[in-house]
C-alpha cells in the first residue's frame, strides 16, 4: 500500500512538477539550482540547530546535512525514462513538421519560379516590341531626298499630309514607350548584375540545397540547437531570373544605342519640319501683307495649325524618350545645332554688327541681337515655350511660382537657345575683339550694356511671347487645346527662375569672363584723372579764378544751380564724380571700383587744397625775364617785365606780350580765397553725405525698397564717410586756424597806435579827449568786413569759435599794450611831479590824466565794435582787463562831465 502510495505520489510529482518536452541540458540547469537551493537550507538548518542546546545536540549526531540520503539523484533515476520517451516523441514530430515544410518550401519556390517566368516572359515581349519599334526606324529614315521627294509628291497630288503626319506621330509615341522600356529593361539589368555579383561573392549558388527528411538526430545537443523549421524563414535568394536577364544584356544595351540613335535622327528630323512649316507660314504672311489678327476660320491656317500642333506633340514625345534614358544634354545639343546655329551664324557678321556706323563702333549690335532673337522666337518660341512646361515641374500643389522646383534634364532656354547664340559670339576671332575688347571705353560700355540688357530679358522674351510674335484668334475654346499642345500659362515667376538658370550656366561665366572691364575701367578713371590735373594745373596758373570746366556754360550754370558750387573748379569735379554714374558710363560690375575711384579723386582734391592752404604750393607762374633795350635785366613786380613766346601766326617771330598770369603768391595768405574754399569743400561734403548715394543706388538700377538697396546704400555711405573724413580736418583748419591767424595778424596791426595816444597829450597842452582814437575802430573793420562778405558762407560745423579766437587774442594783445602805456605815463607823472608848478589852462587836468580819459574812450569804441561783429564783450577775457586798467580813466570822465576839473 505504501509502496503504490509511494509510486503514485511521484507520478504526481512528475506530472505536475517536471516540466515536458526538456531537453538534457535543461534538467541538468534543474538540478544544479536544486543542489545550490539544498546547500543554503542546509546552513540555514545548521545556522539554527547551533543556536539552541538541542539543536547541539543533533548536531553531534550528524556532523552535517550532506550525509543525508540524495533524494535528487533518486528522482533523476526516475524521471529518465519518461524523459526518453518525450525525447522520442519530439524527435518523430520535428521529422514530420521537416517534411511538411520542406514541401511547402518547394511549393514557394515553385510558385516564385512561375512568377519569375511570367516577368521574364513579359520582359521579353517588351524587348521585342521595343526591337520592333526601332526596327521602324528603316521605314521612317529621314534623308533630304526623300523628304523632296514627297513633298513633290503632295504638291503635284495635292495630298493630305495628315496621314502622314499622323503615321509619324505614331511612330514618335512608339519610341517613346520604347525608351520607357528600354529604361525599365536597363534597370533590371542593374538589378540582375548587383544579385549575381552578390551571390557570386558569397559563394552561393542558385538554389537552396534540400534537406532529406531520414536524416535522425541522434545527438541531442544539436537537436536542441537546431530552429524549429518555420514557412516564415525567406526563401534563399534566386539568380535564375538575373542569370536570365543578364543572357540578355547585349541585347538591352544595343537596344539602348538603337533607341537613343533613333530618337535623335527623329528629332533632328522634326525640327527641321517644324523649321519648313514656320517658313512656309512667315512666306505666306509675307506674300499676304497680314496686318491684321490671322483667323483660325480660315482652312489653309487651320491646316498649318494643326500640323504645327501635330509635330509639337511628337517633339515633344522624342524629348521625353532621349530625357528618359538620360540623353537631356544630348536633345540640347541637337536643338542648338540643327535648329539655333543655322539662324544665328548667317546674321552675326561684322557687317551686321557695324550696319549705321562707323567701321568697329559695333552700331548695328542691338539691332543685331533683336532680329537674331525674334526670328529664333518666330520660329522655335512654340518648341522652347514646350519643353520649359515639360521639363520644369512644381513642388507644391498649389502652383504658386515660389514652389517652382529645379530643372529636369532639358533646358532648351538656356543651353538650346543662349549657348549657341554665345558660342557664335565667341566663336570669330574678330567679332570677339569687336566686341570685347574694342579699346575705346564709349563703345566697350555700349556693347557691355547692349548684350547685359539683352540677356537679361531673355527669358522674358522667349517664354512671355505670344504666338511667336503673332496674336491667333481663335473664335471656338473648344479647337484652342487642339492648337496649343502640352503647353501652360508661363507666369512671370517661371520665367525669373528660368533666368536665373541662364545666369548660373557656365557659359554665361564664360561669356562675362571675355569682358575686359578692368581696362575700361582704367580709360575711364584716366579720363577722370585727365580732367582733374588739367583743372590743377589752370588752378594753379591763374588761381581759383581760372575757368576750367570742360563742359558747356549752359550745362556749368545747370551745376552751379543744383550744387550751389561757385568755383569754376569744384565744378569740373563735380562733373567728373558725378560723370562716373552716368548711364553711358557706369558698368554694374564695376561699381566698388567707380566708387573707389571718386574717392580717390576727392583725396587728390583735397590734397591740392591742403597743399595750397598750408602754403606749399604757388600759384601763377615764375615771369621769365629777358635783357632790356639798355642791357639791363628788369624785375620786380613786372612792370617792364615781358616773356618771350612764340607766335605760330607770326612765322615763329618772338612776341613781347605781358604776362597774362598772377605773380607767384600763396593763396593760403588770403583768407577770402580761404574762405570760399572752405564754404566749396562744406558744399562738396554735403553733397557726399546726402546726394551721392542716392546716386550711385539709383544707377545701379535698385528699387527704392527692400533689403538690397537698403544694404547697399548702407555699403556706399560708409566708404563715403571715408572721403569725408579727408574734408572735415580741412574745413576745420581753414577757419579755425588759418582764417583765425590771418584775420588776426591784419587786427592787430592798428593797436601799433596805442603807444602814440602818450605822445599825443604829453607837454601838448591839448584839451581833455571827449571821443575815442581813430584807430580803434580799424582794430576790428577786417574781421567786420569778412563777416560782412562770408557770413553767410560760414559751415555749421565751424560756429564762431573761429570768431571768439581772433577777438580774445586781439584783447589780450590790446590790453598788454594799454598796460604799458598806463604803466609808462605812470612812470612819467612820478617824474614830473616835482617839477609841477602850476595847472593846465585847458581845465585843470593834468598829461597823464588825458591819457588815461582817452584810453577809456578808446576801449568803450572797441567793446562796441565787439558787439557789432556779434561778440558779447563780457565772454571775452581781455576785454575784462581793458575795464580793469582804464577803470581810473571812467572816474576823470565823470569828474570832467560834472565839471570839476574846470577852473
């Protein structure tokens, strides 16, 4: 009973504890944990019984819990055949879980085969009927004789073209889908080559070796590290279909050149077409004197329309086929060379190019231009204006020109249309020299302006032309799409991206690298330099006086009106600064150089000015003396002083004429020509500061707002603050220091008299003085009469600090002299006093009490003067030391005015 009990509780046990269906390995990973388990319950157990004296006890009995019976090993004994069992069963399962997916494995590769077969027959019925189209090709070669021929035919027949017309059309859209299966077969053919290379480097082979399905596993390591065979795993990789395109691949590839030749002798064919067609139209507008609209009513240009639209809807099925096999750069090169360079080489020919004016002046260049580009229009405008809609796509959905997205492979505009026509520029020797490099600055920057106005309105005039020139009215909406194939609303957008695509091309850099700007630059700044030393030189000859604008006297006075300028020299460089933005002067290119080099001519101007105001420089010049009648050489002032010059008119005879310049002399020694130097560099700074800019943005074409303008003028008003930066100092030394010394030195030359006004009543018995000397009020007449004649003349910038100098230091030196006059009558009344006897009959008043009376007088005249110059005298600091000093000399006035100095 206990036995069955015993048996029946470790069945139990083994059902419900030991997991089925382990391997080895896992019953083994069991029993360790059951061992690491039992090795802690035995401390644990020890740790216990230790702690208690009947735990000791036990402990004596057995020493340790590994004696204990190993239960474990008996259970392991036990469960190992129920293990070899479910070992077995598993084993039988996997073989037949094996053959199942071994069978279905072969039902997908079968079915992958079907499918692979299917494309590799499809694929090559698509390789036949595009051989087959190309084959065509024989039936539809253009030559010209054929193509006479026909036209022979059909005049004298009178047959309709359309079948014709319509057999080419097929034949066009049928090497369209040529290329397009042509291009599919090219890129499985990539495909196929990359798993061959593939599979080859890996040293796999076509299919997957099958597996048997007697194999027994009689390891039970490597069962248990086999997968669990699973339809889910991908099928191993397949070259059959590659191996099967790659046998076709000589096939693709001639396929390829096949089509590609095609389509290009289809092209050429059609532009030649579409050629004949447009010249034949232009004849009969010709011979018919249309001035009117055309009708679409009428049945021949019904007739023509069609066909123009015919031929269009295959030019554009051939673009299409060459732009699809990547052949874009070859349908520009076509285009440009059968279509744009037989209309633009007849035209460009020096005689063109000089039609209306003088051999080399390049007079007939725009006309030139205008006839080259409107016969490419009239005739190939519908072509370029098809390929820029078929060509250009938009990224966003909503058509806006902002989401204009870049260019396809073909780009008729720009590499159909301006590299030819630059290439023939380019091409003639002597038309390049004519035109790039002509050596007179007038015509190079007429040719440079011509030619960047004409590219610049490239696109516009391309894309934006309706009808090719020619406005079609078409009284039904329903025939107009019948007329105007493949073909958008070109906006103003596109046409500024398609133009920005024309400045971006290489050839354009090319084409503005063989502008030799930098020698017109050079001719044009030496004309300026030119100007300049010439108007220095007459300067310097006859002084500022000197007539030396180049210009007209109507266009002189013209400038001295808007710029307030009076000096005949500070016009011409005016003129000359200005001349630089004149828009047959200025070039775009080169306008950090024009401006680089106003600023050098004013720098060279202002040190002129510096020169001659610091009195380096002499004006007029040295007169040559020769010996006089009595054999005596005569100088001086000139008076007998002649020069000897040549008379051309005279046979060479020497004539005596005076002089006619100036004597040598500093003009830096007058303050009136000075000051008006002064007030023409203020004028001239002023306009540099305000005027100029506005100039130099306006003749670089900049609108009035945005950012460009506004960062440009920015750029020009901080270089022209560096010519400013030369004329202020100028201005400032002028007034401030020369001015002031001058105007000085002529004041100062009257207080000479001071020291007479003792000399005046000493021993004299003169009456008392009732009025001020003579001299005071000449003290400060050059100061009045120079603020008389350039008050208004004086710059904001200098104020009357210049003024304030010139009164302080003729105070101070007018207040040192009355000190030593009071001081020596001083000194000569201490003397005499010994020997004073008696009183002055006059009044009583005494020699140097008449002094002192007369000083005061004086200085109460020279603090009016000071007011009449507009100087307060209490801001004067020696006019504070005149009152001081003559202080003695206010009291005799009052005494003499209360009459207590009569007798």
């Amino acid at each position: 009973m206990s036995s069955s009990h015993s048996h029946q509780t470790s069945d139990d046990y083994s059902s419900s504890n030991i997991p089925k269906n382990m391997s080895t390995m896992s019953l083994e990973r069991r029993l360790q944990q059951l061992k690491e388990e039992s090795q802690k319950l035995d401390q644990t157990l020890t740790q216990k019984l230790a702690s208690s004296p009947s735990g000791q006890n036990l402990l004596h009995m057995s020493t340790s819990l590994n004696t204990l019976p190993p239960d474990l090993h008996l259970l392991l004994q036990q469960l190992h055949p129920i293990y070899s069992q479910a070992e077995q069963a598993e084993s039988s399962q996997w073989e037949i879980l094996d053959d199942l997916t071994q069978a279905a494995r072969a039902i997908q590769l079968a079915d992958r085969r079907v499918i692979h077969a299917n494309d590799c027959i499809d694929l090559y019925e698509d390789l036949m009927a595009a051989e087959a189209c190309v084959i065509r090709r024989n039936k539809y070669k253009v030559n010209d004789k054929e193509n006479e021929n026909r036209k022979i035919q059909e005049e004298e027949h009178d047959w309709d073209a359309n079948d014709d017309l319509q057999d080419d059309l097929n034949y066009a859209s049928s090497l369209e889908r040529a290329s397009h299966v042509t291009l599919c077969l090219i890129h499985d053919l990539h495909i196929a080559t990359d798993a061959v290379s593939a599979l080859t480097t890996s040293g796999k082979r076509g299919l997957l070796p099958s597996t048997s399905s007697n194999d027994t596993i009689n390891d039970s390591m490597t069962t248990t590290n086999k997968q669990v065979p699973s339809l889910a795993t991908p099928l191993p990789d397949d070259c059959e279909r590659a191996q099967f395109v790659m046998k076709l691949a000589p096939r693709i590839r001639r396929l390829e050149a096949e089509t590609i030749k095609c389509l290009a002798e289809q092209f050429e064919f059609l532009l030649k077409e579409f050629h004949a067609l447009q010249t034949l139209e232009q004849q009969k507008n010709a011979n018919n004197d249309v001035e009117e609209p055309v009708m679409v009513n009428d049945s021949s240009n019904l007739h023509d329309m069609q066909q123009q639209s015919l031929l269009l809807v295959m030019l554009g099925h051939v673009m299409r086929g060459l732009a699809l096999l990547g052949r874009g750069k070859e349908v520009e090169s076509i285009f440009g060379r059968v279509a744009i360079m037989p209309l633009v080489r007849p035209q460009i020919t020096m005689g063109r190019m000089d039609e209306g004016g003088n051999r080399g002046e390049c007079a007939g260049l725009e006309r030139l231009l205008q006839d080259v580009l409107q016969s490419v229009i009239v005739t190939y405008g519908p072509v370029v204006r098809m390929s820029e809609t078929m060509f250009v796509s938009y990224d966003g959905p909503t058509g806006n020109d902002e989401e204009l997205s870049a260019m396809l492979d073909v780009d008729l505009l720009t590499a159909g249309v301006w590299v030819p026509l630059a290439t023939a520029l380019m091409a003639d020797s002597g038309i390049q020299m004519a035109i790039f490099s002509p050596g007179i600055a007038s015509i190079l920057q007429a040719n440079y302006t011509t030619l960047d106005r004409f590219l610049a309105q490239l696109a516009d005039r391309v894309l934006l032309e309706e009808e090719n020139a020619k406005i079609t009215v078409v009284k039904d909406e329903s025939k107009r799409q019948t007329f105007d194939p493949l073909q958008q609303n070109l906006t103003e957008g596109w046409c500024r991206k398609a133009q920005e695509r024309i400045y971006a091309h290489p050839k354009t850099a090319e084409f503005t690298k063989r502008w030799n700007l930098p020698i017109y630059y050079q001719l044009r700044f030496g004309e300026c330099c030119t100007r300049l030393n010439k108007a220095i030189d007459a300067t310097r000859r006859n002084g500022w006086i000197a007539q030396v604008f180049s210009g007209s006297e109507d266009k002189e006075a013209v400038i001295k009106s808007q710029s307030g300028l009076e000096i005949s020299f500070f016009v011409e460089l005016y003129d000359v600064i200005f001349g630089l933005w004149r828009p047959d002067v200025i070039l775009t290119p080169l306008a950090n150089r024009f401006l680089r080099g106003a600023i050098q001519v004013i720098g060279r101007t202002v040190t002129f000015v510096e020169e001659g105001m610091r009195c380096r420089v002499r004006f007029g010049d040295e007169p040559k003396p020769r010996e006089a009648r009595n054999g005596a050489t005569e100088n001086g002032n000139g008076q007998a002083l002649v020069v000897e010059a040549t008379d051309a008119s005279d046979g060479g005879a020497v004539s005596h004429a005076p002089y006619p310049s100036r004597a040598p002399y500093y003009w830096g020694e007058s303050e009136v020509d000075v000051a008006g130097v002064a007030w023409e560099l203020n004028i001239l700074e002023s306009i540099l500061s305000h005027e100029y800019g506005t100039v130099v943005c306006e003749a670089l074409k900049l609108s009035n707002f945005g950012p460009e303008r506004a960062e440009i003028r920015e750029i020009v008003d901080e270089m022209l603050k560096e010519a400013s930066n030369l004329i202020h100092p100028l201005i400032d030394m002028a007034w401030n220091e020369i001015i002031v010394e001058l105007i000085t030195k002529k004041c100062a030359q009257p207080l000479a008299a001071v020291k007479g006004v003792a000399a005046t009543y000493r021993m004299t018995n003169r009456p008392p003085p009732t009025q001020a000397s003579p001299f005071v009020g000449t003290v400060l007449r050059p100061l009045k009469e120079f603020i008389d004649e350039f008050g208004h003349r004086i710059p904001d910038r200098v104020g009357s600090k210049w003024k304030h100098q010139i009164v302080a230091t003729i105070a101070e030196q007018y207040a040192l002299a009355v000190e030593e006059l009071i001081s020596t009558v001083q000194r000569t009344e201490v003397a005499l006093n010994s020997r004073r006897t008696r009183k002055s009959a006059t009044g009583g008043m005494r020699d140097g009490e008449k002094v002192k009376l007369q000083v005061f007088l004086d200085y109460e005249q020279f603090t009016k003067s000071l007011e009449d110059v507009g100087v307060d005298p209490a801001t004067v600091i020696g006019v504070s030391k005149l009152k001081q000093l003559t202080a003695e000399g206010e009291e005799l006035l009052k005494r003499n005015e209360n009459g207590s100095g009569n007798i």
